[in-house]
C-alpha cells in the first residue's frame, strides 16, 4: 500500500468510526442514543487505534495534518511529502463522513434539529467564544503532538519507516486522545485535527440532508488553525527540549 492509500484509508477508518459513534449518540433512534460523553470519547478512542493499526506499517499513521506538520517542524517528516499526506487525510475524511451518513441516514431525516445533525459532521462550541475556543484547540493539540513525540525517535524520510507505533503500539495513543477528550474536550468537541473536521465540514455542506442547517464556515477556522498553532508549539519546545544542555 502507497503512503497516500495508507493515510487516506487509515483517516477514512478514523472519521468512519468516530464521527460514527457520535451519530449513534445524538441522532434521534439509534441504539445508543442518548449514550453520553464517555461513549463518544471511548468512541473517539478506539476508532484512533483502528486507524493507526491500519496506516502505521506504510505512513507511520498521522492521520492528521497537525501531526504532519508537527513532525515536520520537528525534523521527523520530509517537508516534502506533506502536501500530499494533507490531501489524503481531507479526502479519507470527507469519504469516511460520507458514509456515515449513509449508514445513519434513515436516522439524520428523523432528527428535525440541525444543530444535533451538523455534530455527526464537525466540531462546535459549548460556549461560543472565539478566543477561547480557539485556545482550547491549541491546548489539545499541543497535548497530542508532544506527547506524540515521545513515543518515537525515529525520522520518517522516504522509506515506509513507521513513527514507533505498532499494532500494540498504538493503544498509547489511543489512550491518549481519550485522555484529551475526556479532559480538555468538553469545551469545543476537540477536533485536534483540522482534516477530521473541514473534511466533514465539506461534506455537510453538500449533502441534500433534511432539516439541514448551516454548516458553520464562521466557526470553521477555529478547529483548523487551532490545531496547527498547537502543533507548532509542541515542534518549539520539543526542539528545544532536545537541545537543551544535559
């Protein structure tokens, strides 16, 4: 499998699985609906782990534009090959969104509020405050990259080396975007990922849903940017952590 497939398919799985989880929960008639925060973040999770398991052997598993950037910055990623692995993240996750939608589809024309639907898609507040929405997505992302860090050495270059996460290897990290939603998610959703919400954010905004309502494009910078800043300040100090004196 090439690197593009890899981390298309690998973020297809990410928002099938996650963006799936939280439309079992809030669309009206599901079986798990009305299952909570805890089941959405455990979602969140476990569809990290499927994900990485699947792209880790031939991309080191992003998944993320923020991770690749973060790795980049950082001297872990060929500059090189980013554009190409933000485009296949966008794409994995408009194509996960979309089916999504398909397979709850009978349950979004039953759910007459928009606000609820748009959430099987993409990110918003709890408290609408830009400021400190885009704080908090800084805040999460920065948790995530840097911890990220830690768990490998290795430099990714133009072999299929991996980022140090095997099949096992990536229940740390699965662990750890629990960790972060359960903590520091509450305020915005925690997109910490600018592909797993503009890739869904897209798709929303053409599908012929019924009951359908904006898609929030005003609000759309803030799980995009968000990530990025906090990804280059996990790069900053990872870096200089490493060159630190002993």
């Amino acid at each position: 499998m090439s690197q593009f497939a890899a981390e298309l398919i690998g973020t297809m799985i990410l928002i099938l699985l996650g963006n799936g989880v939280v439309a079992n929960v809030v669309l009206k008639g599901t079986k798990g609906n009305n299952g909570g925060w805890i089941v959405i973040t455990a979602g969140w999770a476990f569809a990290v782990f499927a994900g990485v398991v699947i792209a880790t052997p031939f991309s080191g598993a992003h998944l993320n534009p923020a991770v690749t950037i973060g790795l980049a910055l950082a001297g872990k990623f060929a500059w090189s090959k980013v554009l190409s692995f933000i485009a296949a993240q966008v794409i994995g996750a408009m194509i996960g969104s979309f089916l999504v939608w398909v397979i709850y589809k009978n349950h979004f024309d039953e759910t007459p509020d928009a606000e609820t639907q748009l959430a099987a898609f993409s990110t918003s507040p709890a408290i609408k405050n830009l400021s400190f929405n885009f704080m908090s997505e800084v805040a999460g992302t920065f948790v995530l990259v840097f911890v990220v860090f830690y768990f490998t050495n290795a430099e990714i270059t133009d072999s299929k080396t991996p980022i140090g996460l095997g099949s096992l290897g990536a229940l740390p990290v699965a662990l750890l975007v629990w960790s972060i939603g359960l903590s520091l998610g509450g305020t915005t959703g925690y997109a910490i990922n600018p592909a797993r919400d503009f890739g869904p954010r897209i798709v929303h905004a053409f599908l012929p849903l019924k009951h359908k309502g904006s898609s929030h494009w005003k609000y759309a910078w803030v799980p995009v940017l968000g990530p990025f800043a906090g990804a280059a300040i996990a790069a900053a100090l990872y870096l200089f952590l490493q060159h630190s004196p002993k």
